[in-house]
C-alpha cells in the first residue's frame, strides 16, 4: 500500500520538475537544484536525455546537518528496477567552490549509515541519550570542507532495494551502477558538475574503489571521444582496505603476535607458535589457490584453512576484531553503535524524514548481498592492486590509510602490498623517507609518499579511523584535499 501511493506521488511529481529541469529557457535559478528541489515531504523527480535508463528521485530534508542544504533520494537505474539510497550533505565552508567526495562502506553488503553515523558524517548517533533527534554534532565532519554524499551500494544494501529481486554479486558490475550514479549525480546537481571529485571508503572498499575508479576513468575516455561531459575524478582515498589478499595473514599475524599494533602482544604464545606454523602452508595455499590461479574449490580450502589456523585465535580472545584495544561488544560488528543505528534508522519518523522506500527493516550489512559476493569469490576473484596501480600511472592520487589498532584490515597488511606494488613510481616510493605527521603538535601516524601515492598510518586508531580519531582523520583529508603533505 504505502509503496503504490509513493509511486503515484513521484509520478505526479515528475512532471513539472523534468519541465524546469530539462526544458527551455527556464532561467538560471532552474539550474540549481536548491531552486528546484524545494519539497521536503515528497521527493521530485528528475529525468535527463542522455541518461534514459535511470531517473532521480530527491527531496530536502532536516536531517543530521541544519548549517547546510540537505538531499536525500533514490538513484533508479536499470530501467527504474534497482534503487541506490544516497544522503547528499553540502559543504560546511563553501559549498560553491569544494570539491565534492563520496563515501562507501564495505562488507560487501555494508551501509554506508555506519560511516555516517559512527564516522565522518556531520552527526553521529547519540549513544548518551542527550539528543532529542537522535544525533550529535560531529564537529570533524567531512563536510566541513567537502560536498559529500554517502551511497547504499549495490541494491540491496542499507535503504537500497530492488524491485525484483536483481542482484549485484560482483564489484565490477557494481562499478556500472556507480559509474551511472555519479554521472546522474552531476546532471542533478549541476551547480557541481565539473567540480574535483574524491572516492572515499574503508574495508571492503579497497577492493570496491580501485575498480570503480577505474571503470569511471575510462568511461571518461569514451565520454570524451563522443564529446560527451566527464567526470572530473580527482582521486581515492581507501582507510582500512582490503585491496591484495596476499599480504592479509601475514598482517594479522603480526598484530597478534607481533608488536605492530600494540607494544606487548596479547595473544598466547602457544597460539603464535600454531599460527606461525600455518602461515607458510595458508600463504603457500592461498598462491595456489587464489593468486597464482583461482581455482573455486582450491581457493575455498585455502580460505578456510587460513581463516580456521589464523582468525579463529584472535575470535577466542574476545577482543573487537576491528580494533585489538578493545573488547568485542554487541553482535559480530563489535560496536553497540550497530544496533543503536538499525533502530534509528528504522524509527518511523526518521525513515519518513529520509524517505526510506526500502521494504523491510534495515541492516547494518546485509548478509543476502555479503553471501551473493561470497559464491562469486569475488575478494579473491580480481587482484585489485593492478587497478591502483592502472589508476596512479594516470595520475589519479591515491591515499592508502590505516589505523594501526585493526587487526582485520590491518596496516601492515597494506603497508605490504603497497611496497610491493608494480607501478612506475616503485623505486621512488622504495626510498621514500617515513616521517610522522603530526595534528596540533602531537604525532597522529606515519606516512611515506611517491608522487600520487601516499601510504598513511593512524595511530591508535581501529578500523573505523574516523570514529576513534576525528580530529586526526579531519587533518588528513583536509591536508588531503587542500594537495598538502600530511
Ligand atoms: C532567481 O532568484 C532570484 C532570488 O531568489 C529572484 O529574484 C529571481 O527572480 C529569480 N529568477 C528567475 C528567472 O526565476
Ligand atoms: C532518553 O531521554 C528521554 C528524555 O530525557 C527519556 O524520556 C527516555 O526514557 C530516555 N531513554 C533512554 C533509553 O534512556
Ligand atoms: C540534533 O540535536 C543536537 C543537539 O542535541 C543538535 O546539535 C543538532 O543540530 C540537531 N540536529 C538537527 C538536524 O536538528
Ligand atoms: C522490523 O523490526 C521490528 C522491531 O524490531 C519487528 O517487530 C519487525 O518484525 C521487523 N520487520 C521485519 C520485516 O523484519
């Protein structure tokens, strides 16, 4: 019922807007979308003559950010079948000249709610119960110095849906729908069209961007060859990814056991001698399994071999696997602002403030897209290196960032296959001095940079870089942006 009477809602909706939009001589207040978008209780839609497949849905809203302007809606792509939930926050600074970045989540199956709302979002949930809408500032915001929107993606993540069941199950098709995202984005928001644009993301994403950046770099060149508009991308930031496999083990291996992460290890040394003793024959596994070849069945063994000899110790200890300095609370993500942000987001008021369209409750990360990407093998299936390294002999910048509490998608792992990347820049980044970067005075991490490469650490910080050092995440991506050494 409510999704019949949304429909016809739109559908009433589209009419005038596409006119202002897409018509003659409408004046220059129609080509910005605050002229347009006006309505906060019903989303008006937009259609382009170049994009016939896809059609956008926005609306303001008062959520989360009041200093600034506001979008919420649907992406519908692929024939009006799949439906892509983004959050649109304008700049805290000077939304008429900041670059314009978008933030993913991981898993795959991750909503990128979590890095709204626990991370780098102008609010964050209010865990103390002090708000009466739920949410606190966030005085390190990214958008503080950046247009930012944050993408539900693929279909059946966060408040994004499918009609019929479609599926994405790999990040190369997922890329397809991102790239018609961020193309509509700017036919929508034609005030930024042109304006530098940055992909952002953690986790799994490190497998997600290098493709998606990719794919978008060379539809510009086909754009371009029709004379066609592009995307002006600027650049990739990855914190905490998950980009070559071959290097994650041996990572967690020494956070455990090491003192990569903390200065004395917390892990048995019984534990350490066993997964010691594993790490030869899981890497010897893994090449030949997954690297050197992918061999479904091999590929399999190997990662449970290694997951069942290296991961199971760490899962024993109690500790939060995104951040060994803490416990693990809460259900298998670890944090109590999991469930605190499902049932926010699943309030009545708030899914009407947004209007969230999705059937069903929301979910953190959704285990149906997660075990889809999983038959794939699609983590293993690409060595996504190669697109970072694609992507840096083309001169787009990339920040490879990690919090050195995460034993997950740890920073030695990164640390690892960054030094072993095969690119032009190699030797230059191989005598590449460390230093530290400092924020107010005290030293934030190390990093070590070769033309468009910088590698970053955050110290102390777990996973979600954002939530555990705000201020210092705010100083790398404002350094970041601004083209300034950390
Ligand atoms: C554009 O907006 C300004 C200020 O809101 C208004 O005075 C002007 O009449 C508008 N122009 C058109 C063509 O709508
Ligand atoms: C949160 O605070 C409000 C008002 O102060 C109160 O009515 C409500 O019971 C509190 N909720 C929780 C979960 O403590
Ligand atoms: C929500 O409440 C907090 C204070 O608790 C306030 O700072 C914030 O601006 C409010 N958010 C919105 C969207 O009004
Ligand atoms: C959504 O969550 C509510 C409250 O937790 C529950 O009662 C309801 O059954 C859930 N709905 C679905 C479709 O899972």
């Amino acid at each position: 019922m409510f999704r019949l009477f949304s429909v016809s809602l739109v559908a009433l909706a589209a009419v005038s807007a596409v006119q202002r939009v897409c018509g003659q001589g409408s004046g220059t207040n129609a080509s910005t979308l605050s002229a347009v978008v006006t309505a906060q209780d019903e989303y008006t839609t937009l259609t382009h003559p170049s994009f016939r497949r896809h059609q956008v849905r926005v609306k303001k809203t008062d959520f989360c950010d009041p200093t600034v302007n506001v979008y919420t809606g649907y992406l519908d792509v692929d024939d009006g079948a799949k439906h892509m939930f983004f959050y649109f926050f304008e700049s805290r600074r000077d939304p008429d000249k900041d670059d314009v970045m978008m933030w993913i989540n991981g898993g795959p199956g991750c909503s990128s709610a979590t890095g709204l709302l626990m991370e780098l979002g102008p609010c964050n949930i209010d865990m103390k119960n002090v708000s009466a809408n739920g949410t606190v500032w966030n005085p390190y915001s990214w958008n503080n110095e950046a247009n930012i929107f944050f993408l539900d993606q693929p279909v059946g993540v966060g408040y994004s849906y499918a009609d019929y069941g479609e599926s994405v199950e790999t990040t190369e098709d997922a890329a397809k729908n991102v790239h018609a995202f961020i193309s509509i984005f700017f036919e929508t928001f034609k005030e930024f069209a042109g304006r530098p644009l940055h992909l952002s993301g953690e986790s799994y994403g490190g497998r997600y961007l290098p493709a998606f950046a990719s794919y978008i770099y060379d539809q510009n060149q086909l754009a371009k060859a029709k004379g066609l508009s592009t995307i002006n991308m600027k650049s990739v930031l990855i914190g905490n990814g998950i980009t070559d496999v071959s290097t994650i083990y041996d990572g967690r291996y020494e956070i455990e056991c090491g003192t990569a992460a903390l200065e004395v290890p917390f892990q048995k040394i019984s534990t350490c001698v066993q997964m010691k003793i594993a790490l030869r024959r899981c890497n010897a596994a893994m090449y030949n399994g997954c690297i050197d070849q992918l061999d479904e069945i091999n590929c399999r063994a190997a990662v449970n071999f290694c997951d069942s000899f290296l991961s199971t110790g760490y899962w024993e200890s109690g500790r939060n696997v995104y951040d060994v300095s803490k416990m693990c609370l809460g259900n298998s993500l670890c944090y109590l602002e999991n469930s605190a942000i499902a049932s926010f987001l699943d309030r009545h008021d708030v899914r009407k403030l947004l209007g969230a369209e999705s059937p069903g409750n929301f979910t953190s990360c959704s285990p149906e897209v997660g075990m889809r990407f999983l038959a794939r093998l699609d983590k293993w299936a690409v060595p996504s290196q190669h697109y970072v390294a694609g992507l840096l002999e083309r001169s787009i910048r990339m920040l490879i960032y990690a919090g050195t509490y995460d034993w997950q998608c740890n920073w030695v792992a990164n640390k690892l296959w960054v030094d072993k990347l095969e690119w032009t820049g190699k030797d230059a980044y191989d005598i590449a001095g460390w230093r530290d970067w400092l924020v107010d005075g005290h030293k934030a991490g190390e990093t070590k940079a070769a033309g468009p490469l910088t590698f970053a650490t955050v110290r102390e910080a777990g996973h979600m870089v954002p939530h555990d050092k705000p201020a210092e995440s705010f100083a790398m991506v404002s350094r970041w942006l601004a083209g300034e050494d950390f």
